[in-house]
C-alpha cells in the first residue's frame, strides 16, 4: 500500500478528491491528511495579498471577514471531516487531524511516523509565498525526507 500525507488549507472539492486518488493508478493509497485551519493573521495578509494581485479585490475584502480563533478551528473541523467522508468515498483509507501550530514540524512528524512515500501540499496558488519559497511545499521539500508534490485545488470553496 502507498501512504501518502495531503496538507490541505480548506475541504477538498470533489475534482481534488478525484484527482489525488487517481494518482497512482490502481495501488491502493492510505491517506493521513493534515488542515490548518485558516485564522492566522499573517496568512490572512497573504491571501489578501495575492488577490490584489491577481486583480480580486473583492476577495481581498472579505480575508478581513475570515473566521478567527475557535471558529477557524470549527470550521477547519468540518472541513477536515468533509474531506476524509470523500476521500473515503472515493476507495482510500483515510485519516487526519487538525495543526494549529508549527505545520511543518507536524508534517515531518507524520512522515516518520507512519513511513509515507510521500507529501502531497493541495492549496489554492498563493504567489507571494511561492515567488519567496516559503509555501508549505517549498520548505517541506527540506525537511520531509520524502517527495513532495504541489497541486492546486481545482475550485474555491
């Protein structure tokens, strides 16, 4: 069996969850997926950030209306269970588990724990960061051990 960890940033859509288990083919893929839930100021700022730059201003706006605190948690909650049910659904074995702090730390710990083959980072494209390398990808490629792949989720949610 292949193990596979999918950071994510919010619930995967149907067309994510179909492309990351067609991945490889036939082989059966376990899944350990970890979502920050999306609180954090400075990559509030961010996400702001790279929709002024990509000309979406009105979602630059509602990054001030994001959820914060406990219901960022509560939401990444829904998400992260929303995600697994697909993932599921699809044929893979799935579980996961919120970080609120410290991602890449908890990254590297999940990899050594459960032996993956392999880090798949699933977010919206966040340019700021990438044109820096310091999207999760970026710095998980020196940390992990393992590869490290870089997909963008197919719709907003």
């Amino acid at each position: 069996m292949f193990t596979s960890v999918l950071m994510i940033e919010k619930a995967l859509t149907s067309a994510d969850v179909e492309f990351v288990t067609s991945l490889h083919g036939d082989e059966e893929v376990a899944f350990h997926v970890l979502l920050q839930p999306r609180g954090e100021q400075a990559a509030r700022l961010l996400r702001a950030i790279d929709d002024v730059a990509l000309g979406s201003l009105n979602e630059a706006a509602r990054e001030l209306e994001a959820p914060a605190g406990e219901q960022a948690i509560s939401e990444g909650q829904r998400a992260l269970d929303v995600s697994l049910v697909a993932l599921r659904a699809a044929g893979a074995q799935a579980v996961g588990r919120l970080i609120e702090h410290h991602p890449l730390d908890s990254l590297k710990s999940l990899v050594d724990e459960t032996g993956a083959d392999e880090v798949i980072v699933l977010t919206d494209p966040h340019y700021v960061e990438e044109f820096f390398h310091r999207d999760w990808a970026s710095r998980a490629r020196h940390k992990v051990g393992v590869p490290v792949l870089k997909l963008f989720s197919h719709s907003k949610v």
